[in-house]
C-alpha cells in the first residue's frame, strides 16, 4: 500500500518524466518536501533515497537525460 506522500512524489515524477516540468522544478519541489521525512515511512524513504541517487549520477554525468528518465520510470514501475 502506498502512502500520500509516495503517491505524491510518483505524481511530480510523472510530470518530470513526461516533461511537464523541468528537472529543476522537481527539484525545487522534492529537496523540501523530503526534506524531514518520518523514519516509520519506510516505503517514501526508499523511494526517495533512490531518486536522490538517480540525480546524483545524472548530475554526475554518468548518464544523459533520457537514461535518467528511464531510470526513474524503473522506480515507479
């Protein structure tokens, strides 16, 4: 079962990865909203933890735009 928070954090990311918003816009949306996320909300923090990192290596430059988009697809999958 997912929590309000997931299913809001797969609805923004839907809206990155069909480019409704840019990678910046989600970011300015998602650093604060997961910003102090509870413990006890397991499955969000998983979910976050794994979009963090997606960006990181994008941001890295180990994968181009269209790999990371696949990537995040992954994750709501």
């Amino acid at each position: 079962m997912t929590t309000s928070l997931e299913n809001e954090i797969i609805g923004k990311l839907c809206k990155y990865i069909d480019g409704v918003i840019t990678a910046k816009q989600f970011s300015d949306w998602f650093v604060p909203t997961t910003w102090n996320v509870s413990k006890n909300d397991y499955r969000a923090n998983q979910l976050i933890y794994s979009i963090k990192m997606c960006f990181a290596e994008y941001s890295k430059g180990d994968w181009p735009a269209e790999q990371l988009r696949e990537r995040l697809i992954d994750l709501i999958l």
